[in-house]
C-alpha cells in the first residue's frame, strides 16, 4: 500500500519575507523613517552700503550712520565745495548729537569756513541753533572770537534776532557786550531795529557802545554819551584808537554826526589832526559824503586842500564818488592834489605838474606833509619811473632821508 505524501507548507508566506527582507535592504521597507529633509537657510539681505557723505550725514538725524561713517577713517575736517566741514553743517543745521559724536572724532571746534573765516559757534548764533551752541561752549568754543569784519557770534546773534541763543549766552556767563569797531550787540540790533532782541539784551544788562568807547559815541551821535566822555576826561577829545590813528572827530565826520562833531570842536578836538594815512577829518566827511560835516568843518576853517596819501578831500569825494560833496569842496575853492603839492603830482606819475611847480620856484627836495618825505618818495612809492626819472634830472637826492629813515 503506497504510504500517502505529506502536504507541503504553502510557499507563498516564505515568498513574501524574503521579499519583505530585500525591500528592507533597499531601503523600501518599513525599516528606519525617512530622515526629515533640512529646511534651506532663509536668504539675508546684503549688507547696505553707505552712500551718503560726511556732509549729508552730518544734516541728518542718522547719528549711528553717521558714527560708522567715522570709522571708516575718513577726513573728519575735509571742506566741501561751499568751503564748509560736516561740523559747520552740524551747526548750521542745530544737530546736537552730530556735533557731539564729530568732535568725538577730533573734528577742529575751532576750523574756519573757507570763505566767511567764521567757525562752528558762529554759524550756530547766526542760524540760530540753540540745541547746537550747548555742545559747542561746552566743548570750548568761543563767543567772543571774530570774524574778518571783527564781529563775534553774539555780535551776528543780535543782528539776525536769536534771542533764545542770546538767553542761553547769558544763563550760560557769557558775556553779551563784546566791542567791535561797529559797536555792541545792542548797537547792532538797534541798527537792525531788532526790537525784542534790544528790550532783551537791555533786560540782561548789556551795554551800548557809547558807553565804551569815546570814538563809538562820537559814531553814533549819543551827544549824553559823548559830553560824558569828555567831562570825565578832557584829554579824551583828543584820544586815538590803535588802527589808523583817528580821532573822535574822524568818526563823526565819517558818520555825518554834526552835532557830535560840533561838541567835540567845542571841546578843543584838533581839525587838522592825522590818521596815519594822513587824513584830516575833512578826508574822512568827503570819502562819506558827510555834507553837513563837511560844512562845519569849512565853517570852522578846516584846511580844504590838505594833502593825504590819497589826494586832497577833493579827490576822495571824487574817488569815493560822492558829487554832493565834491560839488560842497569846489564851491570853496577845493582842488585836486596834482594840482597843489608836487609830492601829488609825484605819486600821479604827472610830470609836466612836477616841472610846473619847479619852474615856480618850489624845490626838487622839499619835504612832504608826510613823514618829511621828498617828492622822490612819492613817486617811487607810487612806482612812477617816469616820474622819477624826470625828477632825478633835475636834481633830486637818491639818498634824501625821510623822517623814518627810508630812502626813495
């Protein structure tokens, strides 16, 4: 009897592990997860480049930017094209913490524009820049330094009524009376009819210039002033200031203040006296046009053909072109200078005026109304070779000495 076969294990069940097992190897399989696929970095912004200037900057309220700027070692005090550094821009402009941060940066508190010759302080008065003119003092600026003209910050401060910069001068101790050739800031806000800026600074205590200076009474016609001046001091007529020698009776004929000059000629003050230009006061009322001074004086007998080193009072009304007063001058008999000392016609370069007054009898040497100068002086000074050599011609001393010692 055949013995039966025993049933096979189904196969398929053996089938599908092995093939499980190669899935797996292939990494189909349910074996380990996918690893997560990483998330790409999120693209950063290029880094901004700065492409303002140091100038722009400084007008800015980008203080940081700025900074960087800085650092970058770029030329803290170039000048731009209008002469100015980014400091003078930080004033201008009332930004504090521009000016505090350039001069952090060694920026010159003290660099001038190139061509107002003025600095950062000044700037800030004359715009008005309150905000600014705190760093600025307090780094050791200046209120009292000056421009070209001799006018300092406070001086422009009144003339453009800053009276919050003026205020702040004050509370911070500086002083609001500054003296310059023109007067005070008072004066110049009075000038400038600059109402509350004067009720201010009359109100802070500051002081005109008349009460200052003999000469800028005389200036100004302040007759209380001036009668002050010279009861104090008779010798105060008479008094003259450092840069050409004038006297108070030059500055009256200058302004045409008559009756300044009326009280001063009461008073002794000499009308033939001298600058050292050789300007009598007359001079200075013709150069102006000072007609009701130039009246006085001819009133009072002034010399109306005194020479100068610019001519007579005749030729600087004419230079200085002021035909009212000319018209004034030949009405009593005033000439040109050529036509009344040879040392004029010398300096003129005009020859046959020289010789005319030779064939008059005058001398070749005869000493100026200047410095004993000869006419030689005059015209090498005058650099008239002609004129010199004519004059030599005819005599004239190479070696004539003036008071000074110079030659021609």
């Amino acid at each position: 009897m055949n013995q039966a076969k025993p049933k096979g294990v189904p196969r398929w069940p053996l089938i599908l592990v092995v093939f499980a097992l190669a899935l797996g190897q292939a990494g189909c399989g349910p074996g380990e997860p996918e690893p997560t696929p990483a998330t790409p970095p999120t693209p950063q912004p290029a880094p901004k480049i700065e492409t303002r200037s140091l100038y722009e900057l400084a007008a800015t309220d980008d203080t940081d930017a700025l900074r960087r700027a800085l650092r970058l070692d770029q030329a803290v005090d170039a000048l731009n094209a209008l002469g100015q550094t980014p400091l003078h821009i930080a004033a201008i402009k009332n930004k504090p913490a521009n000016i505090e941060t350039l001069l952090a940066f060694r920026s010159n508190l003290h660099a001038k524009t190139q061509k107002e010759k003025v600095d950062a302080l000044y700037l800030a008065c004359a715009h008005g820049s309150v905000d600014a003119v705190k760093p600025l003092v307090a780094k050791g600026g200046k209120p009292d330094s000056t421009a070209p003209n001799g006018w300092t910050a406070v001086h422009v401060a009144a003339i453009n009524g800053r009276d919050a910069v003026l205020q702040l001068l004050h509370d911070l101790g500086k002083d609001l009376s500054p003296l310059c050739i023109d007067g005070t800031p008072l004066d110049f806000a009075r000038i400038h009819k600059r109402d509350s800026t004067v009720q201010l600074l009359t109100r802070l205590g500051a002081r005109k210039g008349s009460t200052m200076s003999v000469h800028l009474a005389a200036r100004h016609g302040d007759i209380e002033a001036l009668d002050d001046w010279l009861k104090r001091n008779r010798a105060n007529v008479h008094f003259r200031v450092k840069k050409h020698r004038a006297t108070p009776l030059h500055w009256a004929a200058e302004a045409d203040q008559a009756e300044a000059a009326e009280l001063l000629l009461n008073h002794g003050a000499d009308k033939t006296a001298r600058t050292d230009g050789g300007w009598t006061p007359l001079h200075s009322a013709a150069a102006k046009g000072s007609t009701n001074v130039i009246a006085l004086l001819l009133k009072r007998r002034a010399p109306v053909n005194a020479i100068s080193q610019s001519g007579t009072p005749l030729d600087l009304a004419k230079g200085y072109q002021q035909p009212a007063a000319a018209e004034l001058l030949q009405a009593r008999r005033g000439r040109a200078g050529r036509e009344v000392s040879i040392h004029m016609a010398a300096a003129k370069g005009d020859a046959i005026a020289v010789q005319a007054f030779l064939r008059r009898g005058v001398k070749v040497d005869v000493p100026g109304p200047l410095h004993q100068s000869t006419p030689l002086h005059w015209a090498a000074g005058a650099g008239k070779v002609n004129t010199m050599e004519v004059l030599i011609s005819l005599g004239a001393d190479v070696d004539a000495l003036s008071d000074s010692d110079a030659t021609p």
